[in-house]
C-alpha cells in the first residue's frame, strides 16, 4: 500500500520492502525526493488475530 512520506509530504510512496509479521504487515519505505525511511504497521482485524490465535494452538497439539 503506497504511503505519503512524513518528512516533505511526497505522495504515493511504495513499499520498498513489506513484511509479514504474524498477524501485522510491515511496509517499509524509502522516499525516493528527501531519502527519509520509515516503516508501517498495520494490524489485521480482531477476529483474524483470534483466529490465528487458535491456528497456532492446532498447529502446536498436532506437532
Ligand atoms: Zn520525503
């Protein structure tokens, strides 16, 4: 997801680098005018993270 960047403003930045970490997705940002980097997390919603909650909880009682 493209971003704006927080120190000049410049718009519709994309990721340079997106990670997924658990239920959470880092996106991470280079701005291509001032060189400022900064990165974006954005959780999923309550119920995914209930749900990956339990997946785990599966994963672990079958391992
Ligand atoms: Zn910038």
């Amino acid at each position: 997801m493209n971003d704006s960047c927080p120190s000049c403003l410049a718009r519709d930045i994309a990721p340079a680098d997106t990670r997924t970490r658990g239920d959470r997705i880092v996106d991470g940002y280079q701005c291509p005018s001032c060189g400022h980097t900064w990165a974006t997390v954005r959780d999923l919603t309550a119920y995914s993270e209930l749900h990956a909650r339990r997946a785990q909880r599966r994963t672990r009682k079958a391992a």
